[in-house]
C-alpha cells in the first residue's frame, strides 16, 4: 500500500508554503541571514574603531615620550 494522491497531494501543499518563494520559512530564513550578516558587520566595525582608538593611544605617547626625552635633554643641557 502506497500513499495515496490526497496524501502526495498534502505533502506536495505543506512543501511549497513551507519552503516556497514567498513561504514563511524562507523568509524568516532570509530574516536570519540578514541578522547574522549586520551582526558581523557591527563586530567588524566595532574592532576598526578600538584599533583606531589604540593606534591614537600609541601614537599619543609616543609623542609624550619624545617631548619627556627633549625636555631632559635640554634640562641636561642647561646645567
């Protein structure tokens, strides 16, 4: 006994509203991606801007050190 055509033809129904083109689950699917991508790019983003931020840290002592460094040297020098 194999199914019979009302059975195939349920099946076949809940397939196509299921995961057709405009289905519920390939939307909500779709949704997800979407989610998951814009997340991503909030992480991405998110790290650019701390390596930013330390990059200028860096930058700003290393500025600090050098003007340390020439204000011994001239304290050195004037005694």
């Amino acid at each position: 006994m194999g199914p019979s055509p009302w059975q195939i033809a349920v099946v076949v129904v809940l397939a196509l509203l299921l995961f057709g083109g405009r289905g519920r689950i390939s939307s909500i699917m779709g949704d997800f991606a979407k989610g998951i991508k814009s997340f991503r790019k909030g992480m991405e983003d998110e790290e650019k801007a701390l390596a930013s931020e330390k990059e200028k840290e860096d930058e700003a002592a290393t500025t600090l050190k050098a003007e340390e460094v020439k204000v011994e040297e001239t304290t050195k020098a004037s005694s």
